[in-house]
C-alpha cells in the first residue's frame, strides 16, 4: 500500500471584506452587546440578531480591531461597524464542517448573502488565511521519520507524542506558511468531526487504521506573494499552492552522506503527497447538512440527564424509569426551584431556556 488517499480539500477559510457598514448597523450591533454585557440574564437572553435565515450570537465581548463577534455554526463573524477604519470591515472564519460538507462554492456564496445585509459597497473580498490538507493511510512507520529529513524552508520543527504515543510534527509554527503531520483519528477524539469517518470509509478507509493528515497553514503574507486574493484565485491556483509546499517549502527526503540535504533524494511516500490534485473531481466531501444551530448532541442531552434521573430513581426506590418516576422526578425538581426562586421558578426556567436559545442559535 505504502500511501492511500482518503480525502483532501480546505480545511480553514478567513475571508475579509471591505466596504461600506449599512445605516444603523453600528447602533444596533452596540445595543445587541450590552444585552450580552448586562448582568440580567433576561436582558442577556436577546443577545441575538437575525440575519436571512441564520441567528447569530452577539458577544459580549470585541477584539484589538474589531468591536463585535456573530457566532454561530457556519460562521465566525467579526464586524467593526465603523466606516473610517482602514482594515477590512468584516473578518469572517467558515467552519471546517461547513466546508467539508456544503464545499467551498457552497460555503462562500452563503456567506456573500449574509455580508449584503451587513455591507453596502462592497469594494473587496479577500482570502487572508485557508489551511489546505490531504487525508492518508500509511503503512510506514512516520514515528521513524528523523528530523533531518525534513528538507524546509523553515527553522522550527518538532515532533510530538501523547503519553508514549506519536501523534505528529509541525514545521514552520508560527510562520506565514506552517505545516503539520498529525495523527486525524487521535484529533478526532477531541474535536469529535466524525462526519470525516464517512467520507473516509467511502474511499476504503477500514475503521482501524491510523488516519494521517498532512497540513498547510497560508497566511496573508504568503497568499498575496502568491497573487492570491480573491476566493476565485484560490479556486484557481489550488494545485499550485499544493505544488509550492511540496516540492519548495517542504521535502520529505531520504538521508545520505551527501552534505547537501538539498540533493537527498525525495522519500518515495513524499512522492506521493506531492502528487495530490485538487480538481481531479474526486472527494468533494458534500455528504449531508449542517446545521447552522451551535445545538448538542443528543449524547450531550440524555447521556447526563440519564445519569440524574436513575441516581434519583436509586433514592427514591424507584425499580426503572417510566412516566411515573419522571413525573416525581419533575414535580420535586418543581418544588424544589420555587423554593430556591421564592415562587419565581416559571420566570427562572424561561430565562434559562432563552439564554440557551442564544447559545444555540435558535429562534
């Protein structure tokens, strides 16, 4: 086997837009966050704003140069509101789900609808970061991989373990192009993507092998050396970025006496990472929606409420759980509540629900 490809695409995208706020974005978005400010929960609770058919989040909270935040599924959205500021006016990250759900196309046209209700005159669309990636099974050993092997451009490299396992290198950190080798199926543990499972499992992935993902992280500075601006010359030159990494900035290489690393032969599983094309038509990841609600998993719900309703089924000798015991269950947390609110527990509970409407991104 040596090396299989499983799937490949955009992982990241950061797009910024500029143009000009529309009339009384500014004051609405500032009242919207000192809802979020308030120390009222009720008051926190209407947080949200409505944007086509998205509900957005506002923090309570800005950054150096941008005063608002709109979260939800989709999208990460980060708006100045002012007209006089010379950086772009809206700084966007799309999900890594929507991407390798919905595509890039997808992805980037939904988005323009929400930045004509933010933005009149839009002047530029710009890409300021992506992240580009390939998927693979090996059946090298990468633990075996020395560091002088690596022939880069860059001046940090390092190799990292969890416990007594290796899950990765990164090379280039913090740099205006970075790269990183990482196990995806221990990542996969953390951040709980298992949608990718699917698609790999459609190019023949066995469920027990260990997933790789090799990884390059582009930013601005790079992108604009590379006459990469706009979403349509990162479509266009996808191949070419993936060309730049492997074969310039990047080189798995096959150790020798020769003094010159540069010389060293390409690794023959280097070979074929460099040989990925990114518009042979295949992958294209579009398996399913998502949701654009920041909603749990239904693990998240009834795994703990599970967990509360049989410790309380244990104390009050209950034998299982049927309606009677969540009726008994329900009316003493009533009880309960409207002690601890002093008969305010009908109040208490919806704005508790509000704020977790917030949270979600729901209505």
């Amino acid at each position: 086997m040596e090396l299989k490809e499983l799937f490949k695409g955009i992982d990241s995208l950061y797009v910024s837009y500029k143009g000009t706020p529309k009339a009384g974005l500014q004051e609405h978005l500032e009242e919207k966050k000192k809802l979020a400010q308030s120390e009222q929960e009720k008051k926190q609770a209407l947080a949200r704003i409505a944007i086509n058919d998205h509900c957005f989040e506002v923090l309570d909270r800005g950054t150096k140069w941008y005063s608002f935040i709109l979260v939800d599924n989709w999208y990460h959205l980060q708006i100045s509101g002012s007209k006089r500021q010379k950086l772009p006016q809206v700084y966007v990250q799309i999900s890594s789900e929507l991407l390798t759900c919905y595509g890039l196309d997808t992805s980037i046209q939904e988005l323009r609808k929400v930045i004509n209700m933010l933005l009149e005159k839009i002047e530029e669309e710009t890409i300021s970061r992506t992240d580009i990636f390939t998927d693979f099974v090996t059946d090298r050993e990468l633990e075996a991989i020395e560091k002088v092997s690596w022939v880069t451009r860059a001046k940090k490299t390092h190799k990292y373990w969890e416990g007594d396992i290796f899950t990765g290198w990164t090379i280039g950190q913090g740099g205006d192009i970075s790269a990183r080798l990482y196990e995806k199926t221990v990542e996969l543990e953390k951040s709980h993507k298992d949608y990718l499972k699917e698609l790999w499992e459609k190019q023949g992935w066995d469920t027990i092998q260990r997933v790789w993902r090799l990884e390059f992280q582009l930013r601005r500075e790079l992108l604009a050396q590379m006459a990469i601006h706009t979403f349509s010359d990162l479509m266009e030159k996808r191949n070419d970025i993936w060309k730049y990494c492997t074969h310039e900035w990047l080189r798995l290489a096959i150790k020798d006496t020769t003094i010159n690393r540069t010389r060293w032969k390409t690794d023959s599983v280097w070979e074929r990472i460099q040989d990925v094309k990114f518009d042979d038509g295949k992958y294209t990841g579009i398996l399913r929606q998502v949701n654009k609600s920041r909603i749990p998993s239904d693990k998240t719900l009834f795994q703990n409420g599970i967990g509360y309703i049989t410790a309380f089924a244990a104390r009050e000798g209950f034998e299982n759980v049927d309606k009677g015991t969540l009726n008994e269950y329900l009316d003493k947390a009533k009880n309960y509540l409207r002690e601890q609110t002093n008969g305010r527990d009908e109040d208490y509970l919806k704005t508790k629900i509000d704020n977790k409407k917030k949270k979600y991104n729901r209505i």
